[in-house]
C-alpha cells in the first residue's frame, strides 16, 4: 500500500511535463467472487475458507458497476486519487490521519468477531 502510493506518485511525477494523466485507484472491497475463486492457503480448513469468503462477502459492498462509474467519473474530473467505496475511504484517512497506528487499526477492523459480539 505505502509503497504502491510511492510508486504511482513517482510515475506521476514522470508524466507531470508531459499529456500523459495519472489517477491512481484505491478500490475497496468490491463485491466479486475473487474470493470465492482464491485458492486457500496451506493449513487453512475448509471452515476457515468459508468463513474468509463469507467475512469478504460482508465487507464488500461496492458493485463492480458502481466501481467502474466511480473510476470513470474520477478520470472524468482528473482526480489523482480515486477512492472506490466507503471503506477505501476509511482506510485512506486512518493512513493520512494516524500513520503510527494505521496497520493496528486495520487489523482490528478486519478481525472476526468474538462470541461476545466484541472484537
């Protein structure tokens, strides 16, 4: 993530003197079967696959459609960032706002929840 952002503004920066426009695009979990499709890991069960594949099913919200229109608009309007989805979002001004902290953040969020109903 940080060193995509890296990457993508230095390409930016190449193309800054020429026509060539750059956005970079930040999607969130859009809703596919990308994980449903994945293969799991060594040592992940059965029930660990599902329960992977059904937790990506509850956090990917955005339609691949709505995706593309959010892109497209974006290249529209020459936004450098294009964030898809509320969770891009969330995810962006947690990076911006607590760098320090963001990966302990992200983690908590993408934790299972307990029998307790608390993370």
């Amino acid at each position: 993530m940080p060193r995509a952002s890296s990457r993508c503004a230095a390409s930016a920066r190449r193309c800054a003197t020429s026509t060539v426009k750059v956005s970079v695009v930040h999607p969130g979990g859009i809703r596919t079967p990308i994980a449903a499709n994945a293969r799991a890991a060594a040592g992940v069960s059965n029930a660990g696959r599902s329960e992977i594949v059904a937790r990506f099913a509850r956090v990917a919200r955005t339609t691949p459609e709505a995706a593309a229109e959010r892109i497209v608009q974006g290249i529209l309007k020459d936004e450098k960032r294009i964030l898809i989805g509320g969770d891009a979002r969330f995810i962006d001004r947690v990076q911006r706002l607590l760098p320090a902290s963001y990966w302990r953040i992200v983690a908590r969020s993408w934790a299972p929840p307990t029998t307790h109903g608390r993370r």
